[in-house]
C-alpha cells in the first residue's frame, strides 16, 4: 500500500479499453456530509421555523445512532421533518441547484477537484455514487459536469412530487454496490473497462471490488491502517493538490 499526498498518480489502462472512474459524494468530493447539512439550509431558506424542530432532529439522529432503527427510516423521518410532506418538482430543483451552487466548489477539496480534471481529461466516465438522495446530488454531480449518477431514490406521488418514503433501499454499502454493478454492466461494455472508485468509507469496499484501482480517501493514520489491512491504496485529498502527474511513481 502507498500513499499519496492529494491527487493520486494514474495507472495507465490500454488505450482501447473503456474507463469508469467511481466517487463517493459525501467526505470524497465534498468535504463536509450532505444530508443533513441540505436539510438545515432548506429549512432555513424557505421555512425557517422548521427549525424549532432540531431537537426532533436530534432525537431521530441519536435514535439512529443507537441502532433502534435503520437507514431507511432515518432518513425518510428527518426529510419529512425538515422539508415537509413533498417537494414539488419545481421547489425540488430549486433547492438542488441553490445547493450545488452554495458548496460546489467551496466544498471540493484541491486533491479531489485535481483527480476528477485529470480523469476526465484522460478519457474516464464520471460516475457519482453516493446514498445522498437523488434530487439534491444530480444537481452537485451536474455542477461537477459528472457524466452520471447513482444515489437513493425517492417515491413520487401521481403529480411528480417527491415524498420522503424511499423508492427501494438506501442506497448504502452492499446495495451501492449492486447499484454500481447493474450500472457498469449497462454502461461499460463486456465487463473490459477500467474501473477506478474513490471513496472515504470502508463501506463502499463492495465497490473498490468491481474497480481495478481502489482508493480510500482520508487523513490520519487509522485510515492509512485500513487501506493497507484492505489492500487499497491512500490518499488525502485535503492536502495541496501539489504536482498531479508524478511521473516517478506508479501505483502496483
């Protein structure tokens, strides 16, 4: 296992074969986690006596925290809480896009904002996944210019309103990969592309599985400690982006 400050060096893949790169959303592209986050701004902006209901909030967060109840539900409930019934199609791309505009690209990372130009300019398929739900983070990944995305997906009621009830389940470790995996077969051929997926989680590793070059993105030791144990390779993306092609070095 190595390490590497920031942006990460590239394993070059023949020329004739197709490239994916994966990234996680939240601690990966952003620095700071979506969920609730959008959800306190939404109140604030367009209901801000919603906020009278954070001790609710809390309740719910620590309820999840002490494993009474899954993702699944946690989320559901503090959508419902924060944001209402339903969102509108029109209110609902309102919010994404005044989000996205709010943390992209003061949010992004200099390692992760060099990795995802140096992927593209290579020729690699964006490809957001994240269990952020799907109405706010198309809208980061589209600032982004990611090329797709998989994310949580949420029930639409018969006028195209989006409820708080997920639309299948959360789409979180096993089923993020799944998700993944169903992707990649519609989209990369005959299974020959390269995969490269970054991501802060060790949650994702059904992911880093499906990808030839696996990259855990993080600070500190304790992360380093996992990527080496898992066999991925390590990389801040906090740090200065520094020189993004070191020619040097190559990863095995």
């Amino acid at each position: 296992m190595r390490r590497y400050a920031a942006t990460p060096p590239p394993m070059t893949p023949p020329a004739a074969l197709p490239r994916i790169a994966i990234y996680d959303l939240d601690r990966t592209v952003l620095r700071k986690p979506t969920f609730t986050l959008f959800l306190l701004w939404a109140a604030w902006r367009e209901a801000p006596w919603r906020l009278l209901l954070i001790p609710v909030l809390a309740a719910l967060m620590i309820g999840y925290a002490l494993r009474l109840y899954g993702r699944d539900r946690f989320k559901p409930g503090a959508i419902r809480l924060m944001l209402g019934p339903s969102l509108s199609p029109a209110r609902a791309q309102r919010l994404a896009l005044a989000f996205a505009a709010w943390r992209v690209p003061r949010d992004v990372p200099p390692g992760a904002a060099a990795s995802i130009a140096r992927d593209r300019a290579d020729g690699y398929r964006l490809l957001m996944a994240t269990a952020a739900p799907e109405f706010y983070a198309s809208a980061i990944a589209q600032a982004l210019e990611f090329d797709a995305i998989v994310a949580s997906r949420h029930r639409r009621d018969g006028e195209g309103n989006w409820l708080p009830s997920l639309d299948g389940p959360n789409c979180y470790g096993a089923e993020k990969g799944r998700r993944v995996s169903e992707w990649l077969t519609e989209n990369a051929g005959d299974g020959t592309a390269h995969v490269r997926a970054y991501s802060d989680h060790a949650s994702d590793a059904p992911i880093f599985a499906l990808a030839d070059e696996a990259w855990l993105i993080g600070r500190g030791r304790k992360q380093a400690a996992i990527a080496a144990a898992m066999g991925w390779e390590f990389c801040d993306f906090d740090s200065d982006a520094g020189p993004p092609f070191p020619p040097s070095v190559t990863p095995r």
